[in-house]
C-alpha cells in the first residue's frame, strides 16, 4: 500500500552535542556522552553545574536563530535516560510527496525506533506550493498539521509527521535570506503534538529577471545548478513555464524560448525551493528533525511524558557589567501535554548574565 523508507540499522542514543556542535564522534566521545547522562540522571545535578559555567564568551559558535535549542539540549541530557518510550516499533506516515523521507527517516529510526512510511498518493501541492499558484491555506504550523491530520485520514494511521518550509529575510538580519524549517509529530494514541524547528541562512532562495541566455547561465551558476532546480516564469503574468529544471540544455531552450516571446525580453528565473530539487534545503529539514528528536527527549519531570515543550518565554537576561534588563531570554516556562505540570527553566543559554554587547546602556 505504501512505500516502507530504508531504515538505519542501528539505534543509537540521542547525542545532543554531535546533532548541533558537530564533533568528532569518536569512541571517546560516544564514551564521555554516556558518562555524562548517567552522572546527570538528576536533572539538579546537571543544571546546577551548567549554571556555574563561565558567560557566553566561550560558547561554542552556534547557527543563527537555533539558540534556544542549546537549552533544551542541556535539559534533555538531563532527562532522556527516564523519558517513556511511547514510539519504538511504530509507524509513522510522513506527508510529502517531495522525498523528504531522505531526510526525515533515518533519523527517526535511529533516535526513536519509528518506521517511516511515505503513502502513496498524497498531494502536498493542495497545502500550497513556493511557486505561488498554490496559496499556503494557513501559517506554517497550522499548514503542517493540516497535513499531518490529511494523511491520518487518508491512511487511518495513528502517528504522522509533517513538514512544512518558509523562506524569506531573516528575523534579525533583514538583508540576508533564511529557510525556516518546522518538522510536526502528531501522536493521536497519546494525543500528543511535539515541534521541531530550524531557522538557517543556509539557502539558495532567490529569483531574479534576466535578460539573456548569458543572464540565465550567471543566475544558474550562482544558486548551485545543476545540484538545484530552476523554474522559469515567462509571459505578462509570469506564469509558470517549467519547474525542476536541472539540465542546462532544457534551461536554456526555456529561456530563449520565453525571451522570443517577451516584449521586454524579460524573463523570471527562481530556484525551486521544493526538497527533491534543493539538496540545501533538505538539510535544513534534516536538522528540523534533529531538534524534533530532541523536543521528543525532554520529558516531563512528573509523568515521564516526552515532549516536555517550552510554551512561553521571559526576556530580561541582566546585563553582566550593569544589570540591566535585555532582550535576551530569562527564563523558558514549559508544560506537559499530559499532565499540565509546569516548570520554569532558565533561558536559551542557560546563563545568569548577558553579554554587555546586547546591553541597552552599555552597547545602545
Ligand atoms: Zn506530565
Ligand atoms: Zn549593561
């Protein structure tokens, strides 16, 4: 009925350093990891040592826009050793039609145990397409449990993952562009709905208009052709005139084609941001799930539910020189989906005091 993913062969336990702070992997430090969460099987233990590290100045140089990530990282190793397993052995239905699963499954088999499988005719492009002759029915959580709850129906499954992408100028730096990935898990046995997220300026994602095969073959070499697909629009309304272009003959067949037909001799190139046609992109997925699996490894302090989620976030982190309030986040409150506990943590780096450099009376 549907497509069963290759899986991994074997499990191996969460590591956050490796997933986020790449390290060397070796023996020594698989061995260290273990050491470490067994020792922090007390999750005071582990905080209260985190707590007592020196300010951010020596953290390890992270991607732009995971930071609160860090934190849960720290949290988990705390806590991954006591979670309950609610997902081994279970298959999950991954809603795409993109081969996201290239990304996605590995890594859920690895982590978690779950079987990925793709069903067969599941059309994504009626949730919206980057091309724009689809409009997105909703934002992009929303988007992604739309999907997530479709390929439910269509298979009766009771666990889904969904994905869904959005690029544009980045949050904090308005002239460079960024993929946000979300990677959705829906459990409707434990009725449980857990987020990954990744924010990367590691994207191809641009469109510009040219003028000439020369212009089309610039554009090309500068987002990673032939690795990346293309699409052409053509025509007064810039409709679509081929997308998953990867061969250069074909592009410039399109163009020559469509620039004949242009009274301006202009015509649209974009990169086709859809995951089977933008290997860039479908790393940034790949790290979306990384944090899936980390989200799915807090678990909660009082019922061992996975999924121990941060639902609000406090600034005010205090200046280090001066004390005085900044933007950077104080504390995280979490909850549990299950049983509602609630616990307060510190935020995103874990760290009593901020930097001076995002002081607003040291560094205004
Ligand atoms: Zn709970
Ligand atoms: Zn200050």
């Amino acid at each position: 009925m549907h497509k069963r993913v290759e899986q991994a062969s074997n499990r191996l336990p969460v590591h956050p350093s490796t997933l986020f702070f790449p390290s060397s992997g070796s023996e020594r430090d698989n061995q260290r990891w273990e050491n470490v969460a067994s020792i922090a099987n007390s999750s005071h233990i582990f905080l209260r040592w985190f707590l007592n590290q020196p300010t951010s100045a020596s953290l390890p140089k992270r991607k732009a826009g995971v930071g609160f990530l860090f934190n849960r990282s720290m949290i988990m190793e705390s806590r991954m050793a006591q979670r309950l397993d609610f997902f081994a052995g279970r298959v999950a239905m991954l809603a795409t039609m993109h081969r996201k699963e290239q990304a996605i499954a590995p890594l859920l088999n690895s982590h978690l145990g779950v079987n990925v499988a793709v069903p067969a005719a599941f059309d994504t492009d009626t949730f919206g397409t980057f091309t724009g002759d689809v409009k997105r029915p909703s934002d992009q959580l929303t988007t992604a449990r739309l999907k997530a709850a479709a390929v439910l129906r269509q298979t009766g499954e009771s666990l889904a993952v969904a994905s869904e992408g959005s690029f544009g100028p980045h949050p904090q730096i308005p002239f460079v562009a960024c993929d946000r990935e979300l990677v959705l898990l829906i459990d409707r046995t434990h009725q449980l709905e857990i987020v990954g997220e990744c924010l990367s300026t590691d994207t191809n994602y641009r469109s510009q208009v040219i003028h000439s095969s020369a212009d089309a073959l610039a554009f090309a070499e500068s987002v990673g052709f032939p690795r990346h697909g293309l699409v052409v629009k053509g025509g007064e309304a810039e409709q679509i005139l081929e997308k998953g272009i990867t061969d250069a003959d074909q592009l410039l067949a399109l163009v020559e084609q469509a620039l004949s037909q242009s009274p301006h001799r202009a015509v649209r190139l974009e990169t086709d941001m859809r995951a089977l046609y933008n290997p860039t992109r479908m790393t940034v997925i790949a790290q979306a799930t990384e944090d899936l699996v980390r989200a799915i490894a807090v678990s909660c302090p009082s019922c061992r539910c996975p999924g121990f989620s941060s639902i609000k976030q406090f600034p005010g982190l205090p200046c280090s020189l001066c004390g005085t309030p900044t933007l950077l986040t104080l504390s995280r409150l979490y909850r549990c989906q299950r049983c509602q506990f609630e616990q307060r943590l510190p935020g995103d780096h874990g760290f009593s005091a901020a930097d001076p450099s995002y002081c607003p009376y040291c560094n205004p």
